[in-house]
C-alpha cells in the first residue's frame, strides 16, 4: 500500500509538471503573438501615416511656394513708397519749371521730365502702377479725399483736382490718391 501510494504521489507530480509546462508554453506562445503585435502594426495604420505626412509636406510645399511669391511680389513695398516721393519731387520740380522761357532751363526741365520718365517705367516693369483719378468716380479704395466742393457740369462723387497721385503694387494699394471731389 505504500508502494502504492508513492507511485500515485509520483504519477500526480509528474502530471502537474506536465500541466504547468504546458501552461508555461501557452503562456510563452501568448507573450510571444502579443510581442509580434506591438513590433508590427497592422499595415492600415502605416498607410494611413503615410498618406497624412504625404498631405502635410504637399500642403507645407504649397504654403511655402505662396509666401515665396508674395515675398518676391510685395517684399520691395517699403523701398517703393519712399521712392515714389522721389517720383513726386521730379514732377513738382518739372511742374514749377515748365512756366520757364529759358533756354538752358528749359532743356533742364526736359532732362529731369526724361529721367522721370524713364525712373516711371523701370517701375512699372516692376509692378507700379499709376492711379488714374481726375475725372474719374470717387472709389475710397484708392482714393483719399481731402476736401469736397461743388461744381457745376461735374456729377456728384467725380475727383475734380488730384494733390498728390496714387499708385497701386502688384494690384496692391500702395499709396492712396490725395483727391478733391465734387459735392452738389
């Protein structure tokens, strides 16, 4: 009886060594699948990673193209409002000169209205234009009024004189028409 059971003693320990390797190799085979899924994701979240950076650097790439061409557009609009006032003084300078019958300072006068002249068009070329405003509707967008007067033949809003002349970079106000309009 002893004998006995000692041998069922040994056979319920080996039994239990049995199940518990087999636990632990169950146990091993389920960390095991759990690791393969944390080191590779499904393959839908990688495509999907892609596809949002993809979208972010074309969107960056665009951005930086648009700032780009407003720098190159508009990046000289300091240096062109002082220059205009340059531009202003060579045409008040003509404009005071021009009553002149002097010979020599008439062809002074012609030299300052060609260097103005040509001053005018290296700035066009670069995206200045030239408000037009005598005659034309009063439009607050480009012009400033400073005074209102009354004028008979003339329609109510039309500028009747121009002070100081307006110009417009690249489809950009850079400096407001100082205007006279009419008020009836």
């Amino acid at each position: 009886m002893a004998e006995n059971l000692n041998n069922d003693l040994n056979e319920e320990a080996e039994q239990a060594k049995e199940a518990s390797k087999s636990e632990e190799s169950i146990q091993s085979e389920e960390t095991k699948a759990a690791a393969n899924e944390t080191q590779a994701p499904p393959t839908d979240e990688f495509k999907s990673k892609y596809f949002y950076l993809a979208a972010e650097m074309d969107n960056m790439k665009k951005r930086f193209d648009r700032e780009k061409e407003n720098l190159l557009k508009y990046g000289n609009e300091k240096v062109l409002s002082d220059i205009v006032d340059v531009v202003d003084n060579l045409e008040r300078t003509v404009q005071a000169l021009h009553a002149e019958t002097d010979e020599k300072i008439l062809n002074i006068v012609t030299g300052i209205n060609m260097v103005r002249e040509h001053f005018m068009g290296v700035l066009k070329k670069h995206g200045l234009e030239t408000i037009e405003s005598v005659g034309k509707t009063f439009d607050p967008n480009f012009h400033e009024a400073l005074a209102q007067q009354p004028a008979e033949g003339k329609e109510d809003q039309e500028i009747l004189t121009e002070y100081q002349k307006g110009y417009v970079l690249n489809g950009r106000l850079l400096r407001a028409a100082k205007v006279v309009v009419v008020k009836n």
